[in-house]
C-alpha cells in the first residue's frame, strides 16, 4: 500500500461507502480534487475509493477518466453456521507416516483476528507462534513497519511476546497489543489449523505451524444503511488483506496458506470476477495458496435460474419476502451474448414498467401502495466478466409475492441466473420461490485458483443440506474435495472452548493439509516449486469416494479428502 491523506478513520465512518476499482494513470491527484472523496492504493493496478454514503462512483458526477473498472459493492460474511453440541472430534486427529508438524510454513488467517493470548499458539517456551497481527480495525498512525498499511495497526512477535510476559506479571497486556477477537471466529479457525495440543483434545492439524493473522475492519457503514445484524466485510478490506499477506510472504520467503474462511452470493460464479483475478496473481506465486470454503448457501433458497428459449419472450421469477426484511439488493446475471430487460410487479399488483438498458445511469422507482421504492443499474455489458449484470435494491421492502419478469431482447442460449446475498443478509423466509441448489457456491470459491472444501458430516459420511455447490455443467476446478464440518472441538477467546460447524471447518481441515504438503515439498525439498495447482493434484487424486456417486461432481468435487491416503501413496 502507499501513503495516503485520507483520514485515519476513513473505514469505520459511517458517512462512506467503498468500492473497489481498477485504475490507470494517477488516481490519487483526480481524486485529491474532489471533495468528499479519498483514494486508498492497493498496488499499481486496485485501489479503494472512498465516496460519501448513496454516491453512485462514475455514475453520478463527478467523472473519474483514470479509474477503468468500478466493482459493483459486494460484501463477504463468514462461513459458519450455529454451532451445536459435540458428539466426536477425532476427525481432527490425523496420525501421519511423517513427522508433518507445519514447522516452516506460515498460516494467515483472514478472519476476524486471534486471540494471541491463547496458550494453544504458543510454543513450549510460551514464545507466540504468531509472527504478525494487522488490525485493520484500529485506529493508528500510518504506520513504517517493513510492509507499509496506511490504516489499522501492524503488530510484530516481539511485541506480541512482550505482551504475553506482561499479562503473566498481572499488567494488562492490551497496553501494548490491544488486538481482540471479539467474535471469535478467527481463533476458532487458527485452532482447526494449528492448536498446539497443550489440551490434547484441541490438538490442531499442524501443531507447530506459524501463523500471520490480518483481522478484518467490518463494514460499519452498510451495516447501519441495512440494519445487518451479522458481521459483514466489504470486499475492499479483502483485497488489502491479500496484498499485504502477499508482500509478507515475498519478504518472509516461507511458503504460505491463506486461509479465507469468507463468501459471498452475488457475483456471476464463473470465478472471473476482479476478486478471483487477484487471487489469481498471488496464487500465480510457487508456495502461496488460498484456502476457503464453498459457503453455507445450499439450502436458503437464494438462487434461481431459467433459460428463455425465444426472443420476446417472458419469464417470470418469484421472490418471497419476508416481514423482517426492509432492504434488499438482488444480481441477475445473464450469460453473454443474450440481451434481457426487466420490470417488477409488487404484491399488490402494481408494474413497474420495464426498465430500458441505459449504460451508466440509476433508475428509480417508488411502488404507490406498498411505499417501496428501488434503484436498477444495467452493467452491459460487466466490463470484468462480459456478461450482463441487473442490479436490483429494494428500499423499505413489504412481505409477499414480488414478480420479477425478464423480457428477452436477445437470445442465444437464454441462460440467466439470480443470486440473494448470503443468509444473515437475507433474513426471515427470504428466498426464491423456485430455487436451484447448483451455482451456491460462494466467490471466491468458484476460482479455479482457490483450493474450495465442501462440508460433509464426518460422523455418517453423509451430505450437508447447507454445502455450496457449483453449476450442473461448470464442476471442474471449483469444488475440489470435501472435509468434515460438523462438530469441531477447538479453541475460544480467553483460553475457553467452543463447537463450530459449517464449510469453514471443513476449509481450516483442508488448509491443514496443505501446509502439510508445503512442509514436505518446499521445507523438506520433496518438491521446492509447489502452486496452487500442484497443491490440488495432490489433494485430489487421493481421495476417498462413495460407492455410486460420479466423480468429480458439483458436490464433492474429488472426493472425501483423505490425509493419510495422500500421504501414502508418497512414500
């Protein structure tokens, strides 16, 4: 990142909005002369503009000639689901033909932090295993560590380790490193990963790994606009997340796993969007991959899809809206080089007309007996992905039947699709009345650069109603294997426990095995240049597959991932 004038408490102001752009030429002096708006550098090519709260960014004036691509705003929620009470944990406990401790490697977790006091991230010295913390959430000076960020505060072991030895002398160690987990997550996760075993029942896959942790800033402003009630990442924080673990990882030269345990719905899900082309660039790295989960989407009724067979012809989707949900946005998608149009009956009845395609421009509309106004933007075509984008943002929605109708302009082969965001975002019996379960899987999962795990219950071997999947037709490459998900053991804020459930399990059981194979190929020289494809081949051909399933599929992609198969079959 590159020094900035934007002011130290630009992400937790309530007033901006961010988007995340692509740029060319010098942004920061274009943005420098409009007031109200900021400019945060990522690297030569993204860069994070901050704009005040309902700004359309290069749809209302003013024009920014060097900004090239605006990410329509999407936002990321972990991928978890309640947790429940424990029944067996041992799917954690691999007893491996070799000595794979994940000593050598480093583990980010990109999550909501970790508790550096936990004694299951220290070694038997009570030295931290935690190299660095960044917080994006604290509001610090611009900061001259080795890798510069120009928001929250960089924490380095020596630091931490200074205040471990502080809150064991009875002084209060958050006078020197004041990062908290206070939701718990990331802790949870690092624990799957690498609990060191100083309570033999949270014993981690990789018990002497290291770990970098970058604790997400939420997005307080859309949080307050939609009266979200789940903690909610704005896509921007991820991007400075993944740059800075990517400049941490060039100047460490120790192979890295990151672990993102976060998805989102929206997004076309052919995983070419500009989050899944950054990875791309990192993961285009020998000893650097990403590491997530195919999100908890299955079963919440948040996607449909159709094809329209005829030009002029209409199709008609549903969407139920439940009482508790006042805002709503919606993305529907339709395959290039079909041309669609839409209008919105309310549930009284009411049309709203067909919207015509004007590049560049809001339209709006306001229901006269529901009170419910909306905003549609035409991205046609999306200028990242090619396909065209519907983005439809209920204001005040009332419960009941909303008709959504696509008009055909254009047809090829009429394929559309339609995503709700994640559930947390949607509340209450929001969904499509007529939902498909293929296309669930959240970005940035759908990267045939990300390494993807499904969830299924360890316990029965039988499937989760809630794993995401990937399209019917398009399975190759998204989904990779599946791990289990149910019932973990694992470490909590403040030295306790917790059991926690969903993809995110199952994601931290696979990242655990990869920095296993980067310690066998990149520490142990079995193999100095591993990619991210390298690491998939591997974690793919020894898997364990049922008996009548079709492999690989939209499901489980490759299979149950088997540790000890895979090892074995090295040896």
């Amino acid at each position: 990142m590159k020094k900035t004038n934007a002011p130290k408490d630009i992400f937790v102001n309530r007033n901006l909005d961010h988007y995340m752009v692509q740029y060319q030429g010098d942004i920061e002096a274009e943005i420098s002369k409009v007031p109200g708006y900021y400019v945060t550098i990522i690297n030569d090519k993204y860069a994070i503009v901050s704009v005040p709260k309902n700004v359309e960014i290069n749809i209302d004036r003013p024009y920014i000639k060097s900004i090239v691509y605006v990410m329509p705003a999407d936002m990321l929620t972990l991928q978890e689901i309640s947790p429940v009470q424990a029944t067996q944990v041992d799917f954690l406990q691999q007893q491996l033909p070799l000595n794979l401790t994940g000593e050598g490697v480093d583990v980010a977790i990109v999550d909501s932090g970790i508790d550096y006091l936990s004694d299951e991230f220290m070694n038997e010295n009570g030295e931290t295993r935690i190299q660095c913390i960044w917080d994006q959430s604290i509001l610090a000076e611009p900061q001259e560590d080795e890798i510069y960020v120009s928001f929250g505060a960089i924490y380095r072991k020596p630091s931490i380790d200074q205040a471990i030895k502080a809150g064991t002398q009875g002084k209060s160690p958050y006078d020197i490193v004041p990062t908290r987990d206070t939701i718990g997550h990331g802790t949870n996760m690092a624990g799957i990963i690498g609990a060191a075993g100083k309570n033999p029942m949270l014993k981690g896959m990789v018990p002497k790994c290291d770990f970098v942790a970058v604790k997400l800033i939420e997005d307080y402003s859309y949080e307050a606009q939609f009266n979200i009630k789940i903690p909610i990442f704005n896509v921007t924080s991820i991007f400075a997340a993944l740059e800075f673990l990517f400049e941490y990882a060039l100047t460490s030269k120790k192979p890295m796993v990151i672990y993102l345990p976060l998805g989102s719905s929206l997004g076309n899900h052919k995983g070419n969007g500009i989050l899944e082309e950054f990875i791309e660039q990192i993961a285009g790295t020998s000893g650097i991959l990403v590491v997530s989960g195919a999100g908890n989407e299955r079963d919440t009724g948040g996607h449909t899809s159709g094809i329209i067979t005829e030009p002029n012809a209409v199709t008609a989707m549903e969407l139920q809206a439940s009482p508790e949900q006042k805002y709503l946005w919606i993305d529907v998608w339709i395959d290039l080089p079909n041309i669609m149009t839409i209008d919105i009956v309310s549930p009284s009845g009411e049309s709203s007309g067909v919207f015509p395609i004007v590049i560049n421009e809001v339209k709006t509309h306001t229901f006269i007996f529901e009170q419910t106004s909306l905003k549609i933007n035409y991205y046609f075509p999306e200028e990242n992905t090619g396909d065209e984008l519907i983005r439809i943002r209920f204001y005040n929605l009332q419960p009941g039947i909303w008709i959504l109708r696509l008009h055909a302009n254009y047809i090829l082969n009429g394929v559309y699709n339609a995503w709700l965001p994640q559930r947390g975002i949607t509340v209450g019996n929001t969904k499509f009345s007529a939902s498909d379960p293929y296309g669930t899987l959240t970005n940035p999962g759908n990267s045939v650069y990300v390494i993807t795990a499904a969830a299924y219950n360890q316990n029965n071997n039988n499937v989760l109603d809630y794993s995401g999947m990937s399209f019917r037709e398009r399975f190759i490459g998204r989904v990779d294997v599946a791990a289990g998900g149910v019932n973990a053991l694992t470490v909590a804020p403040n030295n306790t426990t917790a059991v926690v459930n969903g993809t995110s399990v199952s994601a931290a059981v696979v990242a655990g095995a990869c920095v296993m194979l980067f310690q066998w190929g990149m520490v142990q020289g079995n193999n100095r240049n591993m990619y991210s494809q390298t690491v998939k081949a591997y974690l793919c051909r020894a898997t364990v597959k049922r008996i009548g399933d079709i492999y690989p599929n939209a499901r489980w992609g490759y299979g149950i991932l088997n540790v000890l198969q895979m090892f074995e079959s090295m040896i």
